[in-house]
C-alpha cells in the first residue's frame, strides 16, 4: 500500500498571497490526481499526473509530478477566495492522502 | 445529467441497527467504489467494484458489506451499526477520474 502524506495540514493566507502544498510518498506512483472538495461535496477532479518531471497548469494552479515520481506539488498563485477547500491527491492505489485544508481570507 | 446519486444525504441511527446506503451513477462505468471520510484522516476506501458481479476489499472494510448486481447500484450496507461508523460516507463512480456523489452524512448514538 502507498502511503501519501499532504503538507501543510492547515493552511491560512490572504487574497492575492501566492501558496504551494505538497503530496509525498516513499513508494513511486504510476499516476497522481488532484481533487478539490468543498463543504457538504465530493471532491472534484483538478488535474491528473501520470510522467515524471511532468507539469501542468490550469489558470492560476500549476500541477508537477516529481523526477522520481514519488511526490507532487500544487502551486496556486494570486489565491482567491474561491480557492478555499480541502486539496486532496489520490494515487493509482486509490488511496487518498489526508489533504490540506485551504483558507483564503478577503 | 445526474452523475453519481447518493441516498439518503442524512441518517441517524441506534447502535446495533442495519441499514443500506445507495448509489446509483448513470455514466455506464464499469469501476464504483465507496469512502468514508473522518475528521483529519482524509477519504479511506471501504469496498470497490470493478464490474457486475464483482466487488473487493478495500482499507477498512469491517462491518460493512457491498453487492453490485448492477452495473448502475452499488449500495454499502451496515450490517450492526457502531459509534465508529459515525462519518461521511462518498460513493465514486469510475477511476481515472472518480465522480463522487455528494455524500451520506451518518450518525450512529
């Protein structure tokens, strides 16, 4: 089983400040997807990852997939405050990690 | 264009009770697989299907069953319910994506 584990846990910034969480495993991924979730909703696909050193962009959130693929990383710039939610990261196991909780403040 | 239905969005129930958590999705996919999510501990696979017929353990799949006669349903029962099962219960419906339904709020005193 691949363990992931999402850094920060929590994360609170204000509207317009720029923020990047993380999805690490010690095993190697042959794919990674990202999901937003929203209060009282299921999680929504953002983006999947499947090659190594790969990087995807969708408008203001910049997906990479590591060398190694091992580990993920989500960069949001300019945050909003549409942009709060909890990110999560699933692998091909389907196993999700815990996620990070995200806060934009107007 | 339903998606993945979830019934009923709240229940709450006595310890020792049994009850059925639907799902039904209408994309013809062939994978549907059922959460719960805890506080803190993010979504944990309980069962999964991989088609008609077929079903499989997931991480924590104690005190729950699943059958998939259907490709559409795909319902999670508890059979005794437990205060431990008290949590937010998501079915999905395909895998690359998953399309989650928007949950079963379960309460167990």
């Amino acid at each position: 089983t691949q363990l992931l584990e999402q850094s920060p846990q929590f994360l609170s910034i204000q509207e317009g400040e720029n923020l990047t969480v993380y999805c690490n495993s010690s095993s190697v991924f042959s794919s990674l997807q990202w999901y937003r979730q929203e209060p009282g909703e299921g999680p929504v696909l953002l983006v999947t990852v499947v090659t190594g050193g790969e990087v995807k962009k969708l408008k203001r959130l910049t997906f990479q997939f590591g060398d190694a693929r091992k580990d993920s990383s989500l960069h949001i710039t300019a945050a909003q405050t549409g942009d709060t939610g909890l990110y999560l990261c699933l692998n091909n196991d389907m196993r999700f990690g815990a996620g990070t909780r995200l806060t934009v403040k107007p | 264009n339903a998606g993945v239905t979830q019934t009923p969005k709240f229940q709450v129930l006595k310890t020792g009770q049994s009850m059925t958590l639907q799902c039904a999705q209408d994309m013809n996919h062939e994978y549907m697989s059922w959460y719960r999510q805890d506080p803190g501990m993010g979504l944990r696979l309980i069962h999964y299907s991989v088609g008609a017929g077929i079903t499989d353990q997931g991480e924590v799949p104690n005190g729950y069953n699943v059958s998939r006669s259907t490709t559409e349903d795909f319902p999670l029962r508890l059979l005794s319910a437990a205060p431990s099962q008290t949590s937010v219960y998501f079915c999905a419906s395909g895998n690359q994506p998953q399309h989650f339904g928007d949950g079963t709020r379960l309460s167990i005193l």
